[in-house]
C-alpha cells in the first residue's frame, strides 16, 4: 500500500506488508485537521505527518521511541476489530495502526512477523491503553523457565552407555609405528 492506497486483499481489512519497508499510509487522527495523518514507517524510523489548526508539522522518531509491537482489541461504532499497532512509549495517540481486521484468523501472524521484523517486544493490552509483554524478555533476549541440570546418577543415567563418557590412554605396543627424529609430525598447508 503507497500513498493511501488500497490494502491488497480484502477491503474489510488494513494489512501492511511487514517485507515491504519502508512503507506509507494514511492512518485516523482524532486531533488532526482531515482525522487523517500520513505515516511513513522505515526500519529505523518513523516519520509522522499532520495538520493541526492549519499548521503542518512532521513528527521524526527512532523507532526505539516505541514500546513495542502491541496486539489489542478495540470497539468503535462499526464494531470490535482486532488490531495489531506500533505503541508508543509515552504519548497513546502516536499508536500507529498496521493491521486492522474484523476477524481474528491472521492477527496472530501478523503481530508476530511485525514484531520480527522491527526487533521490537512483543505487547498485548488488557483494556487498550496499558501496554504489557507477554514473554519476560531481558534485552533482545527472550527467557523462558530455568531447567534443572541432568544428574549424573539418575533414570536417563542407563539410557547413554557411561563407557563413551570415559577416555582412556592409548596403549604402545610393538606395531605401532614410532616416528624418531623427525622434526614435525603434522602436516601443514
């Protein structure tokens, strides 16, 4: 989607193409003169544009200013929609909208590939204005639950024969071949 165009696909749904950055859109904005603001969204960055009072304005954030990738529910006069968005840290009305669809079968998907794809947290929101993670995550890190070491003297013990966990020295014996006075034994290239 270019410029405002329309999403490919379904005419019930606004799909961004999470491959396809950088990428622009027309997304709502209660504030804004025409309700409606142009995002372009790049790897790096986020670029917002708006009119408020007749006075044009450009909005440049890292996209380190956002928290994270979020995926909410949200009702309106239409109905309620699943929707996954770019949350913003500190300011709810810069949440930018990159999936909005009335059935929940590829939300999933989507939240998970936008999440991918800019590096970011991944978010879920209870009531649609507090932002929580659903992985504990320490940096880039995701963390799961610490499992305990293998014992050496338990039940999976027997099931991995102990004589390849023991090394032995080899063993001289008259035909092997010993190699005197020679300067190096290796080959090298």
């Amino acid at each position: 989607m270019r410029d405002g165009g329309s999403p490919a696909g379904s005419s019930r749904a606004m799909r961004l193409d999470p491959h396809a950055l950088p990428v622009q859109f027309w997304a709502k904005d209660a504030v804004a003169d025409g309700r409606l603001r142009h995002v372009e969204l790049h790897r790096e960055r986020v670029v917002v544009r708006r009119s408020l009072s007749g006075m044009r304005m450009a909005i440049n954030m890292p996209l380190a200013a956002f928290a994270g990738v979020g995926l909410a529910v949200i009702t309106d006069e239409a109905g309620a929609a699943v929707a996954v968005m770019l949350a913003h840290k500190d300011d709810d009305t810069l949440n930018l909208p990159l999936y909005l669809a009335p059935e929940t079968d590829d939300a999933l998907a989507e939240w998970r590939s936008w999440g991918e794809v800019l590096g970011l947290p991944l978010l879920v929101s209870d009531d649609g204005s507090d932002w929580r993670e659903v992985f504990t995550q320490l940096g880039a890190l995701r963390l799961g639950r610490l499992r305990p070491r293998r014992r050496r003297r338990s039940a999976l013990r027997k099931r991995r024969p102990a004589i390849l966990m023991r090394r032995t020295a080899g063993k001289l014996t008259e035909r092997t071949p010993v190699y005197r006075g020679e300067r190096e034994i290796i080959a090298r290239n």
